[in-house]
C-alpha cells in the first residue's frame, strides 16, 4: 500500500470557483520560464492546489494532462514542507516541450520560492506588530 501522506485528497485541492477567485483576488506570485505560481496564505492546515492549464499553454489535451499529471505530483511530494497555502499553479507555453525532469526541477524551485516567500512575510507582519 501507498504512503498516506503522498496521498492527493479532496482537502489538498482546489475545487470551487470560490476557491480559485480568492487566490487570484488577492495573490503573490512566483515565476519561471514554465509556470506562474499565485499563492494567498489559507486558514486550512495543509497546501491545497489548482490547476489552470490553457489551451494557449499546451493545444492538445494530451499535453494538459502530462503536465497536470507532472504538476501533481511534485506537489503531492512537497505538501508537508508547505506551508497552509492555497496555489493556483498556471502552465506558460514552454513547458510543453520541457521534459518531465525539467519540469521536476522548475516546480521544486519554485515551491521553495514560495516556502520562503511566506517565511519574510510572516517575519514582515510580525515585526510590524511588535
């Protein structure tokens, strides 16, 4: 049997417009050359993610769904270092043609990006208050 905590339940999504409008409503963001990643600090425990992958990012659905399969599990891999985060996770065109290693690596970047991206903002907002 699997590991339980590489699992990618119902509560580690996004499944709502709801939930996907109040990430892009109010959303930090980091970026490479194959995806842009908005991320709003949530109230949950864990990370939960949303998937936007566009015609304009990949034509063919066979292309969407390689990368929502590639995006997915670098996520289901890096959810426990996350913090209580809601991500939207947008495909730029060039990671259609990336391999699935390339494409590891850029994800893996970038959640360390945002890891400490929330680190200096909770920093921030605390020193403010004291």
């Amino acid at each position: 049997m699997g590991d339980y905590r590489l699992a990618f339940p119902r509560a580690a999504r996004l499944l709502t417009p709801h939930d996907f409008g109040r990430v892009f409503a109010g959303a930090d963001r980091v970026s490479d050359r194959y995806f842009t990643v908005l991320f709003r600090v949530s109230d949950r425990s864990t990370a939960r993610l949303g998937l936007a992958v566009g015609r304009k990012a990949a034509s063919r659905a066979v292309d969407r769904n390689r990368i929502k399969r590639i995006a997915r599990d670098s996520f289901r891999h890096q959810r426990a270092s996350l913090p209580p985060v809601d991500v939207v996770l947008m495909a730029r065109p060039a990671a259609r043609h990336a391999s699935r290693v390339d494409l590891h690596g850029a994800l893996a970047n970038l959640w360390q990006r945002l890891v400490k991206r929330c680190e200096q903002s909770s920093h921030a907002s605390s020193g403010s208050t004291s």
